[in-house]
C-alpha cells in the first residue's frame, strides 16, 4: 500500500511540472558559476526582460527633413548653397571692336581697364600700315577729296576727274605721311604709346573732354603720362613735308597750318567716336557691331 501511495505521488508531481511547463515558455541561459567546469542552465521568462534588451531598430526614425530640403529639427544646420551670381553688366563697359560698323578700322583704341605693353618699332609701323591701306581708308580718302574740291582748296587742281584725282592723291598722301609720323617714327623717338585708351565711365562732358585732351596728353611705354608729342609733333611734320608736293604759293605756311589743324582736329573726332562708339553699339544695335 505504501508502495503504490508512493507512485501516485511520484505521477502527480511529473503531471504538475509538465503542466507549468506548458503554460509558462522559457528560455534558457547559461549563466557561469563558481564551480569549475561546471554550468547552471536558469528559465528566464520573457516577461522578465528589461525594456532595453527590445530592439529600437524594427521602425525606421522619421525623416527630419520637408519636402523643400530644408530640416524640420530646429538646431539642425541648413546646407550652404552658393548662389550664381549674375553677370555684371558693368564689366562690359568700353570694349572696343577692330572695327566700327564692320568698315572703320578701329586698331588703335584699346578697351577700357585693359592695360597693354608697349608696341616695339615694327608694331608701331603695323599700326600705321593698317591705318593708311585699310580699305576704308581709300573711301573715306575719296569723301575727303571730294570737300576739299567743292570748296576749291587748291584751285589750281581744277576740277572734274583730273581735279579729282589730284585732290585725292594728294589727300591720301597726306593722311599716310601723318599716320607713320604720328603713330610710328616720333613714338618710337620719344617713347610714347600712341594708341588710345578708353574711359568708357562718367558724363558725356567728361568723357568728350578726355577723348579731346588725349591730342595733348599720352602715355609713355611705362604707362606714365606725357604731353602727346606723338599727335603735335607728328601732325605738324606731315604738314611741313607736304609742301615739298604742293603746288608753291606766295604763302605756303598758310596752307601748311591748315593741313595740320585739319589732321589734329580729325584725330580729335575720331578719338571721340572711339570713346562713345560701346555705348552706342550697346544702346542702338544691341552690341552688334
């Protein structure tokens, strides 16, 4: 009797531990002990764990940024972005073409800001070609001939084609010898640059007062400034040897001061058309010409 009390203890106690086990799934542990060599298997339910032991990576973290790029967070720096800067329109100011109105030769005006080294002797001489045998020039020689024989300059050339053609070949020569005088033997003797520099800023006085006074003030090779001996000295030798090609006078020296205010004054006016032909090319023909 005892025996069999024995065994239906022995079977309740099996059925309650199955029982536990069935409600309460564990996991186990190895937890090291003091003994050596020796481990102790732990059930450490699941309702044990601390809240840190969860993972935080199962829901991705929200974005901190709108839909315009800009961060939401409010301390989160906002990446710099350079703006483009517009061109500045100021920069063009002043350029000079190689020519005007794709006729006149412009080859002497050099852009506003721009600064040049100085020609050597066979550019002074290329400049001075350019001027003279630039195929405007040949028109612009015919025009002037053309005054010059309506207002009877010279009467003994006469007129119709013959006097045409004296007063033009006359006014061609005369035109060339005071290009390489001016812009190639004299500066090369006194060192100056005889090509013009544009200001291309300020009023429209300011501005026909600097193109006239470039007659009498230049630059020497080392960008200083000088009287302009190049235009007056130049000008002024062109007129005295053209006496050696026209016809005598009573009073030659007449004739000779005329011709030298007439190449100074036209070197004056084209210094002006150089200096206000950007704004014009700017303002009329939309930069163009």
């Amino acid at each position: 009797m005892v025996a069999g009390l024995a065994g239906i203890l022995a079977s309740s106690s099996v059925q309650a531990q199955e029982s536990a086990s069935a409600r309460e799934p564990s996991r186990q542990e190895t937890v090291p002990s003091d003994l050596d060599g020796v481990s102790v298997t732990t059930m450490v339910a699941p309702t044990d764990l601390a809240p840190d032991d969860v993972s935080q990576d199962q829901d991705p973290p929200p974005t901190a940024t709108t839909k315009d790029g800009k961060s939401s967070l409010p301390n989160a720096p906002t990446p710099k972005v350079n703006p483009s800067t517009p061109s500045n329109p100021n920069e063009e100011y002043g350029k000079q073409p190689k020519r005007i109105l794709w006729v006149v030769p412009n080859y002497r005006a050099v852009s506003a800001n721009t600064y040049l080294p100085p020609l050597s002797f066979k550019g002074d001489l290329w400049l001075a070609t350019q001027d003279t045998f630039d195929y405007s020039n040949f028109i612009f020689v015919g025009a002037l001939a053309g005054i010059n024989m309506a207002s009877k300059s010279q009467p003994t050339f006469g007129q119709g084609a013959e006097g045409f053609g004296k007063y033009y070949w006359h006014s061609f020569v005369d035109g060339g010898i005071e290009n390489y005088m001016a812009e190639a033997i004299v500066p090369v003797a006194t060192k100056e640059d005889p090509r013009y520099y544009t200001m291309g800023k300020g009023g429209f006085f300011k501005r026909t007062g600097y193109s006239v006074s470039r007659l009498f003030i230049t630059r020497t090779n080392s960008g200083k400034s000088t009287f302009n001996l190049s235009e007056i000295v130049g000008a002024g030798a062109a007129a005295g040897i053209s006496n050696t090609y026209y016809p005598a006078e009573f009073n030659p020296w007449v004739k000779t001061y005329q011709r030298w205010g007439t190449q100074v004054g036209l070197d004056g006016l084209f210094n002006v058309i150089k200096e206000f032909w950007p704004d014009i090319d700017r303002v009329v023909f939309r930069g163009k010409y």
